[in-house]
C-alpha cells in the first residue's frame, strides 16, 4: 500500500502499524517478534531512526518502541537494505554463497553486506552505505552532508536530474529513450553504467565477495545496461578478485525486505 509520506510520518506509521494489525488478524497467526526495515541511518539495537536523508521529519523516531507499544510482542527494527540483502541472502539470488554484497538502485543507493547468513553492520550498525561513498571529491553535495556521493550519480534520482531536458520523463522513460536511441539518454545511462561498475569493483576490491546482488528498479533496465555494468565491473576490479564472483539481479523483488525483517525478528 502506499505510504503517503507527503503527509507526515505519523500517518505513515499509523498506516504501517494498521497494515500489519489487518495481516495479524487475517492471518489467525501468534506472532512471536517483528522485524521492520526503514531507511537508515539508524541504531538497531535501540530501534531508533536517526537521519535518513530522504525522510528528514523521521529524525528520532522510537519506531521499535512503537511496535512493541501496539503488539505487545519484541520488535526490531533494520535498515531497510539491510533486510533487502538478508532476504536475497536467505532466500533470494545470494543463497548458498558465503559472502554477499546487495546493492539497491532506487530514489537512493542502499547496500548490505551479509556473511554467512549474518548482517555485518560493524561497530556502531552503520556498515555498509556504499551509496555514500565518494566518486568525486568536488562533486555536488549530497543529502548526508558529503559531496560526489555515488548516490548522486547513479541513483534513479540522479539519472532523472542530469536529463535536465527530461521534464517530467522517470529514470524507466530515459533508459527507454536510450534503447529507442536517444543520444542524451543514451550517453547518460552509459555513464551511469559505469559509475555502478566502478563501486562494484571498488568492493570486490575491498572485501572480495562471492556475488554482488543488483535490486531495484534500475537493476531492471535491461540486458545491455546490466553488461555494461559488469564490463566496467571488470576493467576496475584487480583481476585475480574478479575471478570467479558472480554478478546478479535481484530474485525477492520488492518481498526481499519483508523476508529479511521476518528474518531478523526470527533471530531475537
């Protein structure tokens, strides 16, 4: 269902917690725990959202207080790719593989790294944000804080906002125009192509996984952009770490988050 976040984040929750309820009831189930995924940054161990960049009036919400206030069950509450990337691990397009790396091309840039069927969030759950990594020192500034973010260059927004003739053309329409031959789509998609490749290597590079899972919307836009994804991929990556990982687009689609949240809920 939609969740209406252009009016204000209690009707968004008071939606979320009223879906969830409906399931609960439909279903005839006893609920044991709740898992919640939202956009990061957030502390997952005191269930608290702290500054996602594109949810500005969500700054401290006690969302797993929240929960656990309406459903008298424990709650916890996840970065949303970090549930996305658990779910493809256990379930999805990672499953089998040791070490996975899930990135999701959406609004943003969200990643997730899982080991062994674990999230690795690091010291403080802050693990992960490759969407923030830099590509260009003097780029424009990001909504974190930083500048030349990767998310400003590679994100469906950002796809949107260098087709500055686009209008009102969506990050789907342009990539469209670009099969159709567009030379001003085309060119940007390819540079967008490689602006993902050269993160992917950046992360091989850096941790060396066995696969590296593709979600979102512009993880669909097709065949060609997905090789060249890969070509740039692997005209960055040291080529003994190349080797041998594998490359993929998402299999849960949007149901990858809600299975990884039940997964973590799973492991209170």
């Amino acid at each position: 269902m939609p969740t209406l976040k252009e009016q204000g984040k209690d009707k968004v929750i008071r939606r979320l917690l009223d879906a969830a309820a409906q399931i609960i009831k439909k279903s005839g189930a006893k609920v044991k725990a709740i898992g919640a995924g939202c956009p990061g940054p957030l502390d997952s161990k005191k269930g608290i959202v702290l500054s996602p960049p594109n949810l500005p009036d969500w700054r401290g919400v006690r969302l797993k207080k929240i929960i656990e206030r309406r459903f008298r069950v424990p709650a916890v509450v996840e970065n949303d790719a970090n549930c996305a990337g658990l779910g493809e691990a256990m379930n999805g397009a990672g499953r089998g593989s040791s070490s996975m790396v899930l990135l999701t091309l959406g609004t943003g840039i969200g990643s997730a790294i899982v080991l062994d069927g674990k999230l690795w969030t690091g010291k403080g759950g802050f693990a992960s944000e490759f969407g923030h990594t830099s590509i260009d020192i003097n780029g424009p500034k990001c909504r974190c804080g930083n500048r030349g973010c990767l998310e400003m260059y590679a994100s469906a927004t950002a796809v949107v906002r260098r087709r500055k003739a686009a209008g009102k053309m969506t990050a789907e329409d342009i990539y469209k125009a670009a099969e159709k031959g567009d030379r001003i789509s085309r060119r940007i998609v390819d540079e967008t192509a490689v602006y993902i490749g050269a993160a992917i290597a950046n992360i091989i590079n850096a941790l060396d996984p066995e696969t590296i899972v593709l979600a979102g919307g512009m993880a669909k836009a097709g065949k060609v952009f997905f090789g060249k994804v890969k070509k740039a991929a692997k005209e960055r990556a040291l080529r003994e770490a190349y080797k041998g990982v594998r490359i993929v687009t998402a299999e849960l689609g949007e149901d990858a988050g809600i299975i990884g949240a039940a997964w973590r809920a799973k492991k209170l």
